[in-house]
C-alpha cells in the first residue's frame, strides 16, 4: 500500500487500515466505540477503521458526531439516539442489525452508556439475540482515577453528577462519607462552585482532585482539601471554566471507622441494665464477655452499688467479694483486694444497642420466676 502523506485524513485511514489488517469485523453486530474526550489524537486506530466500514454510525448527537467523522474524512450515515428516544430508536437499529448490517455507536465524548446513553440500546440488541462489541478508548472516569493518586482507596465508585438542589446534594454527599473507594463525580461549570461549597461544609477534611478540561489544551489537573476547593476556585476565573471531573479520595481509616460504626454502649450502662435482668454472677460474665473487662473489676462495682453507691436494685443472691472467691466470702472469709486495671468508657460497637434484649436471652428460667 502507498501512503498518501498529502491529506492527513487520508493518511490517517491507511495507517488504520494497515493496523487493523486481518481482523475480523463481524455483520450484524453492534459496535460500542469510545471516542475522544477533548483530544482527537486518542481515537485508536481500530475505532478510526472502523467507522470508515460500518453501514451507519448511531450517535448521541448528529451535529457533534458529524463534525468528528468530517475531521476524520468519513461520510457515514448518522441515526439519532438519545436520552429522549432511546428506547424508540434502538428498535430500528434492531430491525437493521437482524438484515446483517454493522452499527457503531457513539456518544459526544468517551466511553457511551457510562455516563452517556447506550445502556437501552445495549440491553435492546442483547435481548433480540444480536451481538454487542465494545471498542475501548477514552475515559474521562478512569482518567481521572489515573492521576488522582488516592493509595487508601478500595477500588472507586462513580456518582456522575449529584442533585442540583442544594439539599439534596449535602444529603448525598453525607451517604459519601464513610465511603472507602475513591468516589467520581461529574459538574458543568456553571455548577461548580455551589458543588464546592457543599463538599467543604460537608467533608472539609476530605482530599479532592479536580480534573479542568481533561485532555484539552487548558487542562488542569489540582489536589487539595475539599475546604480549600472554594477557594482555589475563586483564585482565577479560569479555574471554575470548562468541563469538570472530581476524585473524593477515600477517608482515612480512623475517619472511615467512626462513620461506618454505630455509637458504643458505655460499660457502666451495660452492667447496670444486666444486673436489672440476671443474677450478679451471670451478669457479671455476660458483662465481661461483651466489654472485655476482668470479672473481679466489673463484681466489686456490683457490690459496690448494692452496698449503697448508686445501688441499682441489684439480685446478688447474698453474695459478696470477688466472683472466684464468692464461696469462701459468702462463708465469712475476707474478700481478696481489687487490682484490676482501669476499665474503659464503652463495649465495642457491634456489640447490640440494647442489653436488655441479651439479658432477656440468656435469663434463665429460675431468675424469671423469682421475678415475677
């Protein structure tokens, strides 16, 4: 093949030709092609050869896809399908795929059906038998994540764009806050700087890459803390222009912990409740097995209140001292001293809300009696 260097389109489709020589382009399929998000030099070669062959391009836009076949030298047949009737048109494109034609379709930018439509028209071909192929490229989600440097992230989450309204925004940013993946987020730029406001009340402490303009000429790409981001925005009125793509990086562990759990119940709170439902000695056990705490410690403040220090109404059954020694005080012998540790202010979280539904649990039946 002779290249023809005097039309850069034309040169472009041969190298594509020469790249994509030998494989295989199946009929009646329909093909998922990523375009550039902002740089015409990110279309892969494949996805240049490709919508040089097809019968027809279905596209989000025909004006914007137009222009980017023009500037490729392509003239291709363009079918409108948009959020507005999806659902209609992927029955037509149905009906050609089933005659053995080959569909691309494009979105205005990237990768379609992530944030774009697609996925209908998708589900549509699948459901009639019919195949789908993607042909990967541009993605201003994984491009984003790519550059953003978040180490303590559990894989990523993608949001797109939240809620205009302010409040619902917040609230959804709340639901954000334990999250431990980085979190992706789109915004236009008249939207931005209300955006900011809300993640720097919301999550001050958090980390946020902005992504300005990803692959164009004036891209930016910035770090900093989310209470800082209304500012840097305000510095220059170049910062709150074009396209935005937001990286919320994952909390720090500690943060993250005390989101995601619920508040623990204090010991002392605890002990009381059991002492109210069971026998010292078993609520006592029960006590230590939830909060960790040594039984001694936990029996001598038992004693403790039933002796007239904030007596909780406590069913002892006349015992005394120490629960290991409870036999030999009951007979008179003189309780061993205390050197148990100080105790902590709370059991562990997961431990119920509520102990008087364990003490229900475990009373056995000769303590119920006794109660009634």
């Amino acid at each position: 093949m002779t290249l023809d260097i005097s039309n850069p389109s034309h040169l472009l489709q041969q190298a594509a030709a020469l790249a994509t020589a030998g494989q295989d382009l199946p009929a009646a399929t329909l093909y998922v092609v990523a375009t550039p998000i902002g740089n015409l030099a990110d279309l892969s070669l494949r996805a240049l050869h490709l919508l040089g062959v097809v019968d027809a391009v279905a596209c989000e836009d025909t004006r914007l896809s137009g222009a980017l076949l023009q500037r490729l030298g392509l003239y291709r047949p363009l079918l409108a399908v948009h959020e507005h009737n999806e659902e209609a048109a992927a029955a037509g494109i149905v009906a050609r795929l089933q005659r053995g034609e080959r569909i691309a379709y494009v979105s205005d930018a990237g990768t379609p059906a992530v944030s774009d439509p697609g996925a209908r028209l998708v589900a549509a071909v699948q459901a009639a038998g019919l195949r789908v192929l993607p042909l990967p490229g541009a993605s201003s989600v994984v491009t984003a994540l790519s550059v953003a440097g978040d180490v303590r992230a559990q894989g990523f989450r993608f949001e797109g764009f939240l809620p205009t309204q302010s409040a619902a925004r917040r609230s959804r940013l709340a639901a954000l806050e334990g999250e431990r993946a980085s979190v992706v987020l789109f915004e236009a730029p008249h939207r931005i700087a209300d955006l900011a406001d809300d993640l720097a009340a919301s999550l001050p402490g958090r980390r946020v890459t902005v992504c300005r303009e990803l692959t164009k000429q004036f891209e930016q790409i910035h770090s900093l803390l989310a209470a800082e981001l209304p500012g840097w925005l305000a510095l220059q009125a170049d910062h709150r222009r074009g396209e935005f793509v937001l990286v919320l990086h994952a909390p720090l562990r500690e943060a993250a912990d005390a989101a995601a759990e619920p508040a623990a119940v204090p010991v002392d709170r605890l002990l009381r409740t059991l002492l109210e439902e069971l026998p010292l000695r078993q609520a006592v056990a029960l006590c230590a097995q939830a909060s960790g705490q040594p039984r001694n410690a936990l029996y001598q403040q038992a004693l403790a209140w039933q002796a007239g220090r904030g007596d909780p109404g406590v069913d002892v059954d006349g015992a005394q001292g120490t629960e290991e020694e409870g036999g030999a005080a009951r007979e008179g012998a003189e309780p061993a001293a205390s050197t148990q540790p100080s105790r902590p202010t709370a059991v562990p979280a997961d431990w119920p809300a509520d102990p008087r539904r364990v003490a229900a649990a475990r009373r056995p039946a000769s303590a119920a009696r006794r109660r009634r």
